[in-house]
C-alpha cells in the first residue's frame, strides 16, 4: 500500500526553484514562492532561486549550472511550459536532460484535470535526469505548483515514500558514468 514509511528518517535534499517568466519579479512570483515556501515546510533546503525571462540560452545556462552543482540534487522550474511562441521550458529541458521521465507529465495532467478540466491539455509539464540531477517543469499558474508539489512531488522526494521514491535512485542515477566492469 502506498504511503509514508514513518519507521525511516527523513532525508532533506537540496532543491533549485527557476521561475520563468516575462512579466514576474522575485517580489511578484507567486508559484516561485508557493513552492519555496512547502520545500522548506516540508524539511528540504533551498539551494538557490531565482527567475530568467523566457529565453532557451539563458535557461539552459541557468539548469547546466545547477545540474553542475553538487549542491543541488533536484530542480523545479515554473512557468514557461505553455503552447505559446513564448513558453520555452521544454525546449530548454530538452537540451539539458540525459534521460526523459515522461510518467512525470502524464500523472500532472491527469491530476490537473480534476482541477481544471480538459484545459489541462495546455501543460507541456515534463520531466528529466542530468548528471544526477532530477529536473522538474511545472505550468506558472499557483494551482498548478500546489497540484504538482501537494499531488506529486513531495511524495516522490521523501525517501520515506513507499513503494518506491526519486530519493531512494538518487545513489544510482549516474550508474552510466561509472567504469564498466571487463569481462
């Protein structure tokens, strides 16, 4: 049965928020709060924030460095991820991820469609894995933060989920890099 194994301690890991956007500042970015505010609420740390227009170079400069940094094991961005000629996140994920988590999107847009119906199909949410580093691309709007932290991701990055968790892979997610053994 799904849930919380209470028998294990609680691992915190180092979490990134990116807000994309062209018309927020940190003042005025809602979601990007929103989100820093349920991480440290829930007993993680906020590694860095911060919030670039939307712009695939400086975006994926933005992910390369965190991805870079072994202070930070996850990253969440919001914002961006709509069919506009302006929502650019998925481009930029594109280029920053060695590996897809496509379950990621898919579980968003069902649960977002309890809330907001079949405009869900609006969400380009998505998912991914570089150098370790689990990255996750939520819509802008507050509903959509709260319905991918609340529904999904503080679950999937409590060690203490059960039957299986993001945090418990986080050892083996560079298993790729490692030296193959001869035979």
């Amino acid at each position: 049965m799904p849930g919380i194994d209470e028998s294990k301690p609680f691992l915190a890991i180092n979490i990134a928020v990116l807000t994309v956007s062209d018309t927020r500042t940190l003042e005025t970015d809602t979601s990007g709060q929103i989100l820093a505010d349920r991480i440290a609420g829930m007993g993680h740390k906020l590694a860095a924030r911060t919030l670039l227009k939307d712009d695939v170079p400086a975006i994926v400069a933005q992910l390369k460095a965190w991805v870079a940094d072994p202070n930070v094991d996850c990253i969440i961005t919001t914002g961006g991820t709509g069919v506009t000629g302006r929502d650019v996140t998925p481009e930029a994920f594109q280029q920053v991820c060695e590996k897809d988590i496509p379950g990621f999107g898919e579980l968003f847009r069902w649960i977002s469609l309890k809330s907001i119906g079949t405009s869900t199909v609006q969400s380009r949410a998505t998912a991914g894995v570089a150098n370790g580093t689990y990255l996750f691309a939520l819509p802008g709007s507050n509903g959509a933060v709260k319905d991918g932290w609340d529904e999904i991701l503080k679950y999937q990055l409590d060690v203490r989920h059960k039957p299986c968790n993001f945090v418990e892979l986080m050892p083996r997610l560079k298993e790729h890099l490692w030296p193959k053994p001869k035979i």
